[in-house]
C-alpha cells in the first residue's frame, strides 16, 4: 500500500534519465555502422531494379494500351522513386526528429 508522499519521489526522480548517443560508446560501432551503410546500398539497388522493371511495364503497357499494366508501371515507378528518396533523407530526417526530441522539454 503506498504511503503518503510516494507521488512526490516519483516526480522528483522523473528528470534525472538523459540520453546522449556516442558512436564509440559500445564495441562493434564500426561494425554496424557497416551493416547500416550495405543495407541502404542493397535498399536503393532494390529501389533501382522496382524503378527499371516499373518503367519498363508502363511503357509496355502503354504501348499496347493496357491500362492495367501501365497503371501498375506507373505505381511501380513511383513507388520506387520514394523509397530511394526516404533512403537518401532518412539520415537528415533522424537527426532533425532526434534534435526536435531533445529541445522539447
């Protein structure tokens, strides 16, 4: 049964966590700094691949007035242009999330 004053000690103690991220901070930072780096790569050389094959089957589509296909190209097409777009933000987009975080107080 709680006492009296627990709610005090709880928000006393409430501020007293912070977070300050170190890249050497724990071993292996270099390795999946690594990890991070080869999976972006292979995530834009998956990226390149949708946006070829996309292109290639709107134009096919459209050649051979399909609309289904040239509408799945399209999608395709700019489907693959996003993600190769949020791959190439994604680290600006985390450090201005993170440095908005660590302003709010």
């Amino acid at each position: 049964m709680p006492g009296p004053g627990r709610a005090e000690r709880f928000t006393l103690t409430s501020g007293i966590v912070s977070l300050h991220p170190s890249s050497t901070a724990l071993p292996g930072h270099g390795v999946i700094e690594s990890l991070a780096n080869g999976l972006g790569w292979w995530a834009l050389v998956a990226a390149l691949v949708g946006l070829v094959l996309g292109a290639a089957a709107w134009a096919l589509g459209s050649h051979t007035n399909n609309y289904q296909y040239a509408s799945s190209g399209r999608r395709a097409v700019l489907v693959s242009a996003l993600a190769a777009l949020v791959i190439g933000a994604a680290p600006e987009v985390i450090n201005f999330l993170f440095g908005a975080g660590q302003s709010a107080h």
